[in-house]
C-alpha cells in the first residue's frame, strides 16, 4: 500500500501557467492593443473635435442672449467672462469694441445702467469651459473673420498653435480651419 500511495503522490497537479503561456498570452494582448488602440485614439480625437464645436455653438447662443438684453455684444476684452460674470464699465470708455455699440461713449452712468441689464450668467457652470485639450477658448469682437456682425469663437486645437489646420473656429460652415484662406487674415 506504501507504494501506491507514492505512486499516487508522485503525479503533479498543475496550479499556474508556465512562463510560456504567459509570453503567448501577453502577445496576444499586445497584437489586440495596436489594432484596436489607433481606433480608439481616433475617435477619441474626433468626440474632442465634435465638443469644441458644440462648445462653439453654446457659446454663440449665450452670446445671442446676452447681445439681446445689453443691445450689443461684450468686447473682446471683456470677453467670454462676461457670460458668467457682469461686465466691467470699461466697454463705453472709446475702445475699438465699443465703436460699432449702440451704447453711448464715455456716459459712466450710462455704463452703469447697461450693467444692471445684464440678466446672467448666460451659461449653466461658474467658471467658463476650456477646451478638451485645457487651453481657454478665443474671442474677438469686433470680428475680423465673420462677415456678419458676430464675435470670433475659436480654439487652438490639440497642438495649441494658432493658425494652424486643427484650429476649431466659428467661421467656416464646418467648424475647422481648413484652406479657405480665412486663417492666413488672423496674426
């Protein structure tokens, strides 16, 4: 009987992988992750270009809604912050902005009031938005891009660089920069 019980002790039971198996499962992995990474990197990238752009439009409907209780858009000193925060008085003091206001320069008292037209903030959140990319979005204002009478809205894109191809801008019909020529008028 001693024997057998040895026999029976001396068959292995196998409770691991062997370092093989582990090399052919971990190159398996690696073999899925580069053909399904780029895809998924990709897509990532457009989901991040389709939220600046709907960011863009968020914007410009604020902008709409803050231009139709102060009778004008803010200038671009002002800014996007005047969308969550009231706006200085600085607006009527002569800058280039003002210019093409219907506000009265240099009336203080008159800067005061528009203030107390301001009905916001004009966007859901207290802080404004950056872009995926953690860069603030631009704006100008007057435009030297739109040719109708609306404020510059854009981002620099992933690269951070201005003027660049991946730029997401409010003045093409599809949202990027693109060459149509509109990105060689901005300096």
């Amino acid at each position: 009987m001693m024997k057998r019980q040895t026999k029976s002790t001396v068959a292995v039971v196998r409770k691991g992988f062997t370092l093989t198996e582990l090399l052919i499962v971990m190159a398996i992995l690696v073999l899925l992750v580069s053909l399904v990474g780029p895809r998924l990197l990709g897509s990532k990238a457009k989901a991040d270009v389709n939220s600046v752009k709907t960011q863009i439009g968020m914007f410009q409907s604020s902008l709409e809604r803050y231009a139709i209780d102060m009778n004008r858009f803010p200038s671009s000193e002002q800014g996007l912050a005047a969308l969550v925060a009231v706006p200085a008085a600085d607006s009527g003091e002569g800058d280039s902005a003002g210019g093409e206001d219907v506000e009265l320069e240099g009336d203080d008292e008159d800067s005061a009031g528009s203030g107390s037209s301001w009905d916001g903030p004009y966007l859901k959140t207290e802080t404004l938005p950056k872009d995926p990319w953690g860069n603030s979005y631009r704006y100008e204002f007057p435009a030297t891009h739109n040719k109708i009478n609306v404020p510059d809205i854009w981002s620099f894109g992933p690269d951070g660089q201005e003027n660049t191809d991946d730029d997401v801008v409010s003045w093409t019909g599809d949202g990027t920069s693109g060459d149509k020529g509109d990105d060689s008028n901005a300096s």
